[in-house]
C-alpha cells in the first residue's frame, strides 16, 4: 500500500505542476497530500494490528506488550515487582520460564476492573494505547495529542481513559472513528 500512496501522490503533483492554482490552494494541498499520507500510514499500521489480532493468543510477552502497548518492558516488569499484576491473574508464567501478560487482564487492569468500559472488545485485542504509542502509529506529535486533550477535542472516558498509573490511554477504536472523520 506505501508504494500506492507514494504513485498517487506522484500523480497529483505532477499535474498540479501544469496547473494554474494560486499559491494558497497549493498549500493547501500540500497539506492535504501529508494528512492523506498519514492517514494512509494509520490505515497499513491498523491493518496489521487486526491482522496480528486475529493471530495473537490470549497472552503476549512482556517485550510484546510493550511493542504494542507503549509502555516500556521496564513499566511493565515493575507493575510485575510491584505485585500491581498478580501472578494468575494478570500474567503466567511458560515452561520456558517467560512471563506472558494476559491481555484480557491487561486491559480490565487499564480500566480498574470496570469490565463494561471495554465495550465489543475481543479478548485477545488491545483496548487502548499510551500516547507514545499513538504518535507513532498516527504521526502526531505527543504535543499535538496532549493540546486535543487540554482542548477538549479527546474527551475522557470517550477517546482517553487514565490508567491506574495515571497515564493517558488512548481507546484505539474511537481514535480511529475520530480519525475517519466520526468523531
């Protein structure tokens, strides 16, 4: 897909090239074409967290959760230590001796055990991500994240929940309806 969006943006440049459009409506382009290659980036970045979701079982690694959650291995070891998830319960451990996080707990945890705030969420899906995690897979600048919540443009409870830990957790389906346009 990152070949197709590189061919059309080709595209449109060159015929804006032979255009007579003023200068304001080719700034305005410009920018159009940066949103459309974000938003194309968020759309490949999406379809291979469904794709990997399809795959995923109930329970990851640490380093795998960090990969998808933003949180560092090292947070994520430290709620470990700090008994905050408890063996069981919040994680197991393989035959091999390697910690697996459930995420079904994972994310009750994310939401303090308010089950009915996870809405239609599979089991094996992640239900929110930090902001960290959005930047990188929305292009937004954590700045630019952080001002659409002191804006109130994200709402608490609808786009971001605060977790436990008091971080910022972006609920990744609302995120995306916000970014479709559905606010």
């Amino acid at each position: 897909m990152g070949t197709d969006v590189a061919k059309i943006k080709a595209s449109i440049i060159n015929r804006l090239h032979t255009s007579n459009l003023s200068y304001e409506h080719l700034m305005l382009l410009a920018s159009l074409l940066e949103q459309f290659e974000l938003d194309a980036k968020l759309i490949r970045d999406n379809a291979v967290l469904q794709s990997n979701n399809n795959q995923w079982l109930s329970a990851v690694t640490i380093k795998k959760l960090a990969e998808l959650s933003g949180y560092s291995e090292g947070a994520l070891r430290k709620k470990i230590h700090d008994n905050i998830f408890q063996r069981d319960v919040h994680y197991k451990k393989s035959p091999d001796g390697r910690i697996q996080i459930k995420i079904q707990q994972y994310n009750l945890w994310l939401v303090n055990n308010e089950s009915w705030r996870l809405n239609n969420c599979p089991s094996n899906t992640l239900f929110a991500i930090t902001k960290k995690k959005l930047s990188e897979l929305t292009g937004y600048s954590e700045s630019a994240l952080g001002n659409k919540v002191h804006d109130g443009v994200f709402r608490e409870g609808f786009h971001y929940i605060r977790s436990p830990d008091n971080r910022l957790q972006f609920i990744i389906s609302n995120i995306e309806n916000y970014l479709s346009g559905e606010r």
